[in-house]
C-alpha cells in the first residue's frame, strides 16, 4: 500500500489561492498560484466572489498536481490557511447570497458605534481581545442585517473564505478557534460565541458556524469533487486557520516567549502566549492560535512592506530600471543605497501611515511624514529613513507586550521584506534584539496549514514538530555603536506622532 506522506496546504489570500505541497519533513516539494480580484464597489468597501476563490482552489490543485508529477493516492490529506474578518453570508445548501464582504472593507462604521454604545469599547476588549472596529467581522453582519434585510432573512450561516472552500469538499460547516476569534464576537477566554455582543446587535447565535480545533478533520472530499481535483474520494480535509496564526506556527512561534515579526505589505508583530494580553490602551489584539491551548498577541500596522512599495515606485525608478537590466530585485539595489546613510538617517524621520494606521495608534487619518528634510539629506536617507520608520513604529508595538510582562529575548521574521540583510539589521538595533532570519519566509503561512494538517491526518504528534521544521538560516545582532542614536531618536518619533495628531485631523477634511 502507497505511502500517505504528503499535505496539500491551500492558503486563501487577498489576491489569489497558493496551492502548496509539502512533506514529512516540511519541505516545500512544488506550488501554484492562481489570482483573483478584489471589487471596490464604493469607497471604503472591499468584496470578493467566493465562486473566484472556489476556482482558484481547483485550478491551482489541478496545476500543482500536475506539474508535480506526484502520485495523488500520496496525499495525507488537505489542510487551509485563508484571509481573516470576513462576511459571507450562505444559504441553507451553503450557496452565496452575496458577494463576500473582505477584511479591507470599513464601510460598517455606524455598526462599530452601535456595538460601542450598547457593550462598551472595554468590555468589547476584554470579551474578544480585540478592540470595535468596522474591519471586524460582526460589524459586518450587522451592516447587512440593518443593510439587505432580504439577504440576512435567507442566512443560514456566515462563513470566512477558507471555511467556504471547506464546505464545497466536504459538505460541513465549521470555523476554528482561530478563524473566530477575528470577529469580534468570540469569548477569547470561555471559547465560545459572546452571547453579550450577539444581544448588542440583536443577532442570532444560529448564523455562526460551531467553532472546532484547527487539527481536527472536518470531512472528505466527495466523490464527484475529487475526480474534478484529480484526487482519490475521501481524502481528509483539515478545519485549518487564518492565515496570521498559521503563519506563526510556519515560523515555529509554537510556545510562550516566542515571538515573530511579518514584514510584507502590511507588518506585525505577534506571540505564542497561554493566555490573551491586554494592553491598557488597547494598542495591541489577541487572536486564537492554532495550538488550541494557545492564544498570538498580536500588533498590526497598515503599511509596512508597502511604505517600501511606495517608495520603490515614486522615488526610486532609477532601482527599478536597473533591476530590470541587471536581473536584480530593485530592493536590493534600495538596500544597497541606503546603507549609504548612517544609522538614524542623519536625523531624517519618516512616519510610516499611508493609510491611516491600526496598531498601535487605531488612527484612520494618520498621514504618511517626512519630517527633517534639509539640504543636506540624500536620496539615500529618505530610503533608510523609511526602513526605520516602520521599524520604530513596530518598536512601539513591541514596548506595548513588554510592559504587560512579556519577556520577549528574540524575534523571527517572516515575509518578503525580510529577504534585505540590511532591513533586519535596522530591526535588530532598533528593537535591541537578535533578529532571525528563517528558511522559509514567504511560505510559512502555507506551511503553518500544513503543519495543523499534518497533525490532524496523524503525519505529526504535535506542534513541537514546528520547531524543528522552522530552521533558522541566519541572526543579525543588535549593534551597540547604534544603540544610543536609535533610542533618542525613538523618542523622537513618538513626539512627532502625537504633535500631528490634530492635524492629520485637519488634513482629513481637506
């Protein structure tokens, strides 16, 4: 009989479906990626088909099987990661009765303010772990029940985008822990829906799909399914998770004191903690970890990796250009120029709130600043000044888990952004900090699901199994030559926020 050592892990993100293939050891064996659009309806509002993502799902599967060349009856079973605090509202034969409202999507503000009238911006806090906001999950329930009456009469469930996919293999409905506690409406600490803010806005606990274990097995791929996706019938399929909490397992942030960082188009900076941390000022959130006796604190900016996007595209088309030439990335060229400029960028900050910002200031009219611009600064300044604002502004995030007690000796680091040695060492001296860089740094979110996966099909014991898959390939030190311009300078940045914080108000009527 063949071996069954294979997990196909699917990760469901904002702009496509990675089909990914992994085995017993972690390696990544092939993958597939196939997009889909995004519809931005009215300003502030963000929605997807679910029929994109479904053949996204399918011609991704086929694809990597295909040009992997491996035998399916190898395949364990299949396991997902998917994008978080999502809407999609389902009839009783799990058919979509709308469009799926997105994370992206901001449009129920009114919703928001009604939850804070009703429960308290507190209470909220300390049920979820998580503070009200219109990106939430319930708001947007709450907007279509107020919003399209006829469609929330027709609900049967609210599905998120990898549960959804789930369901077209399976035919069963479920969420998981981690999935759940991205909606602002699940007990963080009893792990169940909050019949509280359910009463808040008046809906009913009966549309919420029960919430399971992500290492558990949800079904099997039907028959008629598997023969579309070229597999044997009744291969298992995984519940999984979102897509920050797989990422921390793909990082090997598995037990309390680990701690990662994500540098892609938005950045974070989450743990593995037992129990959720409440930050006094509510900078910081908690969602559930894949390990169900775990919980990933977690600090969210909008623009990291994307405040280097904007700067590559507006001020550095020479790099671009060049890169295109030489057949090199043009970050690394950035990188490159900026190392010409000293630490602290010879006083040149840069505030990195492109689009308003989330952790740690909840600000939606922050603005993007360059501040202490002079004849003296170099193109070269601006670029290292960048890097160094979204690093301080994460340093922020990092101060707000220390001074709740979490003792956090190093940071991993995840995502495309930490491909650049420089950027790391900027992290390393800012956060005072080893910073370590691992094998895997665009797939660890897919290989997160495969690890939950792997464990339900039985392939791992536990979790433990991470830590040996998530090898470290190289650690930037902090510098103490560098420590002394980068504490004042922090100090600096921090005052610069809060000195334009009525203005940013001014500029947001303009």
């Amino acid at each position: 009989m063949m071996e069954k050592d294979l997990i196909l892990a699917h990760d469901l993100g904002t702009t496509g479906n990675k089909a990914t293939l992994f085995n017993t050891q972690g390696e990544l064996l092939a993958s597939s990626f196939y997009a889909y659009e995004t519809d931005y309806p009215h300003p502030g509002w963000a929605e997807q088909d679910p029929e994109d993502w479904w053949r996204a799902f399918k011609i991704s599967t086929v694809k990597l099987i295909r040009d992997s060349q491996v035998d399916p009856k190898r395949i364990a079973g299949i396991s997902f990661s998917g994008q978080m605090m999502g809407c999609l509202p389902v009839d009783r034969g799990g058919n979509p009765l709308r469009k799926a409202i997105i994370w992206a999507d901001q449009r129920s503000i009114e919703e928001a303010r009604t939850l804070s009238e009703k429960v308290g911006e507190e209470q909220v806090y300390f049920i979820t772990g998580h503070r009200i906001s219109p990106t939430y999950s319930v708001e947007k329930i709450a907007w279509v029940r107020r919003n399209e009456p006829d469609i929330f009469r027709k609900t049967f469930k609210v599905l998120h985008a990898k549960d959804f996919l789930r369901f077209r293999l399976t035919g069963k409905m479920a969420t998981d822990y981690s999935d759940a506690s991205s909606m602002n409406l699940w007990d963080i600490n009893k792990k169940e829906w909050s019949s509280e803010i359910l009463k808040g806005l008046d809906l009913p606990r009966e549309i919420l799909p029960e919430a399971r274990p992500s290492i558990e097995i949800a079904g099997e791929v039907q028959g008629e399914i598997a023969g579309e996706l070229g597999l044997p019938p009744g291969v298992p399929v995984a519940i999984g998770g979102g897509d920050g909490p797989c990422a921390a397992v793909g990082a090997g942030v598995i037990a309390e004191g680990d701690a990662y960082s994500y540098i892609g188009s938005s950045s974070w900076i989450a743990l593995a903690n037992p129990k959720p941390v409440y930050d006094p000022a509510r900078r910081t959130v908690n969602f559930y970890h894949l390990h169900p006796e775990m919980v990933t604190p977690t600090g969210t900016m909008q623009t990291g990796g994307a405040s280097y996007q904007w700067l590559r595209n507006n001020l550095c088309k020479e790099e671009i250009a060049a890169g295109s030439r030489l057949g090199i990335s043009p970050y690394e060229l950035m990188n490159r120029e900026a190392e010409k400029s000293p630490p602290g960028a010879k006083g040149l900050l840069f505030l990195p709130y492109l689009m308003g910002e989330r952790s740690p200031h909840w600000n939606s009219a922050a603005r993007g600043v360059f501040l202490g611009l002079t004849l003296s600064h170099s193109r070269a300044d601006m670029i290292r000044a960048v890097l160094e604002g979204v690093s301080f502004n994460l340093r922020i995030i990092l101060d707000a888990f220390i001074a709740q007690g979490i003792h956090i000796p190093t940071i991993r680091v995840i995502g495309g952004g930490a491909r650049g040695a420089l950027w790391r060492q900027i992290m390393a001296d800012i956060f005072n900090r080893p910073i370590e860089r691992l094998t895997f740094l665009e797939e660890a979110t897919s290989l997160g699901a495969a690890i939950a996966g792997g464990i339900a099909f039985g392939l791992f014991k536990n979790f433990q199994v991470a830590k040996k898959i998530a090898q470290v390939a190289e650690v930037q030190y902090p510098r103490p030559e560098s420590r002394e311009i980068y504490d004042r300078t922090y100090v600096i940045f921090q005052e610069a926020y809060e000195a334009l914080v009525p203005i940013y108000t001014k500029l947001q009527g303009l």
